[in-house]
C-alpha cells in the first residue's frame, strides 16, 4: 500500500472530528500564512496573559491558562475550525466573567479578546461554511451580554455599551470578511475548472473536425477511387465479351478486392465520423479472416502457410490481437505483390510462453517490380505503431539473396 493510499484513509477518520487539510493555499502563500498565524498566536498569550493579570486581576494561572487557549483556537482555525471555534468561545466567555470592571479599560470584553475572536473567526470563515463563523460570533455576542447584564460589578454602562458594539462590529466584519474571500476563493476556483473543461471541450471539437476532415478526404479521394476501381473490374467480362476465362476471373478476383477495401474503408469512415465512438462495434477483420486473405494473395504468387498459434481463451477473444495479426500479414503480403511479384511467399506463426509472432519472408522477385510513382508508404510505420500499443515490435530485413523478412513479436503477458 502507497503512502497516498494510507493517506486517502486516514482523510475520512480526521474529516469525523473535525480535522481538515494542512493546506491552506497553494506554494508559498501556505508556509505564509501558518507563519503569520503563529506569530499572531504568540503575541496573543503573551498580551493577554499580562492584561488579564495587571489590568483585570485575573488569577495567574487562570489567565495564562485562558490566553494559551485563545492563541491555540487562532492556529487551530487553519484547519480545525469546530474545535476553534468552541475554544475560542469558552475562552473568551471565561476571560470576561473573571474579568474585574475597571472605569479605564473596556468591560467585559478585553481589546485582547476581540482581537483573538477577529483572527479566529477570519480563519474558521476561510476553512468552514458560513454557518459556522456565523453561529460562534452570535454566541461570543450573546455570552457577552448575558455577563455584562449579570456580572455583580458593572463599569459605567455607556462604557460597557460601547464595548460590546465594538466588540460585535469587529468580529461580524471579521465573519463577512472571512466569508467574502472564501467564496471569492471558491468561485475563481470554480472559473479555473470551468476554463479547463472549455479547453479540453475545445480540443475534443477539434479533434473531431480533425476526424471529419480526414473522413472527407478519404471518401473523396480513396473510395470514389476503388469504387471506380470495382465497377470497372465487375463489368469487364460484360464489356469486352472476347475475354479469355483466365482474364476474366482475374478481373472477378480485382473487383472482389476492391468490395473487401471499400468494405473496410465504410468502417475506418465510420470511426473518423462518429464523434462517440459507436462505429468501434462495426465487424473488423480477426484471425479467423487470414486464410482468405492468404488465398487471394495466392493468385500473384506462391503463398505457404506454416505453424499456428494455439491461443488462451482470452487472447482468442482479444479483437485488438486478432486485427493486428491480420493486418500483419496483410501488410507483408501487399509489399511482396508490390516489391516482389511473383516471389514465393511463406506466414511462420511462432509462440512460446512469454510472446506471439509472425514472420512474412519472400524470396527474390521473379521479375522486376514495377517502380514506384509515389513517395512511399506508410504501411511499415503504421504497422510498428500498432504493434507497439501492445508492447511489441516489427523488424524488416532485407535478405542477401534478394528477399525479404518481416518479424513481428506481441508479448503474450501484456494481452493476459
């Protein structure tokens, strides 16, 4: 188990009592703001601890006691806002019933005390719902009151007055500016996600016009070609009467090729032009499709098959290994009629335990090939890349004797 996984239990258990994350902000704005909250928790214990002994005779203990509570619930705000919360609370309200009223300084609440509530409730703002600050500020004005009302020294009512409207000003706007920037924080982050979702969208749309255009042209160009190509094939026999039979079931067999691509390109058309991806559940070619395959290229040349692969129920259900196989040797046995006409031609189906492969050779050409009028192909490129998404490789040799070796190797571990 990582240490991410332990982390990721752990999360639910503190979430329970109250516990969040450490992180308040993202970089360095993290580190600065736990400076800053300790900082502001030390200089609270050590004015509060001497105003409540020399200014409002406070018991010593009591008053480091209450101030080491109120500077705790300024750093526990950061990440356990509950728990701030009832301490500052319970801090705050024992401090002021053992405060003694003195006509010089404010009563019953200490410039210390607001000061600790105002850090506090900024912090359980920025952590926690609204309700919460809300809720804490209502009570520590309301206990504030009730021991006002009922303490049995009073200072001067129009200080005391005075003292908890300052009070509840301070901390409410406290509250509201703890609220304000959370929400603020809250929606920009929210902007952020939505401009990543526009993004990604924007990609996806792109790359489906992308598809679509590609789809275009090789409608365009590909299949308005191979439909000529079997029309014309098909209706040879019909068109030229004189044909010997050779000829014309070689122009049969031309124009069942061309139906078996143009079949194929309907597929690849379809997986370009459906945005969701439901073409994918259109028939492809297996293993099962090979010895047709071989027994077509059989009429341009000599074509023997060897071996066999002896699959595992799961590599035999595997439609990405049956399609790469098939178009292996579709590949190897187009370049040979292409490069090589007339070469005989052998498929070698090897295994062992730990990988799967197919080696096309062919011998020298019987003839001479007919030379290229394009700037070459992409079927070996496309071929390496299809096989390496399965974790395998392709290697092409030229032999000394003039022919040809194609080699492909499929780990079986990586279709199990």
């Amino acid at each position: 188990m990582t240490v991410e996984d332990r982390q990721d239990r752990r999360r639910p258990a503190r979430r329970r009592f109250g516990i969040l994350a450490l992180r308040v902000a993202p970089g360095r704005a993290n580190l600065a703001i736990w400076a800053l909250a300790i900082a502001c928790a030390l200089a609270q214990l050590a004015v509060a601890a001497s105003l409540g002994v020399t200014l409002y005779r406070i018991p010593l203990a009591a008053a480091l006691i209450l101030s080491l509570v109120q500077a705790a619930a300024i750093v526990l705000a950061l990440f356990a806002p509950v728990w701030a919360t009832l301490l500052a609370l319970i801090a705050g309200n024992a401090l002021a019933g053992l405060a003694a009223a003195t006509p010089d300084q404010p009563w019953p609440i200490a410039v210390s005390t607001i000061v600790a509530n105002t850090l506090v409730w900024i912090g359980v703002a920025l952590r926690a719902r609204w309700w919460l600050p809300a809720a804490g500020w209502a009570f520590s004005v309301l206990s504030a009151v009730m021991v006002a009302v009922d303490a049995p020294v009073k200072a001067d009512d129009g200080r005391t007055i005075a003292d908890l409207v300052v009070f509840a000003a301070v901390t409410l706007g406290a509250v509201l500016v703890g609220v304000g920037i959370r929400n603020w924080s809250l929606l920009r982050a929210q902007l952020r996600a939505e401009r990543a979702a526009t993004a990604v969208e924007l990609a996806r749309r792109e790359a489906v016009e992308d598809k679509a255009r590609i789809a275009r042209e090789l409608h365009d160009v590909v299949a308005h070609g191979m439909s000529a190509i079997q029309v014309r094939a098909a209706s040879a026999r019909y068109r030229m009467p004189e044909l010997p039979p050779d000829a014309a079931a070689e122009f049969d067999e031309v124009a069942a090729t061309a139906r078996s691509a143009m079949k194929e390109m309907r597929v690849i058309l379809g997986l370009l032009r459906d945005e969701e991806g439901e073409a994918e559940h259109a028939p492809q070619p297996g293993l099962a499709d090979v010895p047709e395959l071989i027994a077509r290229a059989g009429d341009l040349g000599p074509v023997s098959e060897r071996g066999t692969w002896e699959l595992t129920e799961r590599e035999q259900q595997d439609p990405i290994l049956g399609l790469a196989a098939y178009r292996v040797v579709q590949e190897g046995l187009s370049n040979v009629a292409r490069h090589a006409p007339g070469a005989a031609t052998e498929v070698v189906w090897t295994q062992t335990p730990a990988e799967l492969g197919i080696r096309v050779r062919n011998t020298a050409p019987a003839g001479p090939a007919e030379p290229r009028v394009d700037g070459g192909g992409h079927g070996l490129r496309g071929m390496r890349e299809r096989v390496a998404t399965m974790g395998g490789a392709v290697h092409a040799i030229a032999q000394d004797d003039g022919g040809f070796v194609l080699q492909v190797r499929i780990p079986r571990e990586e279709r199990s």
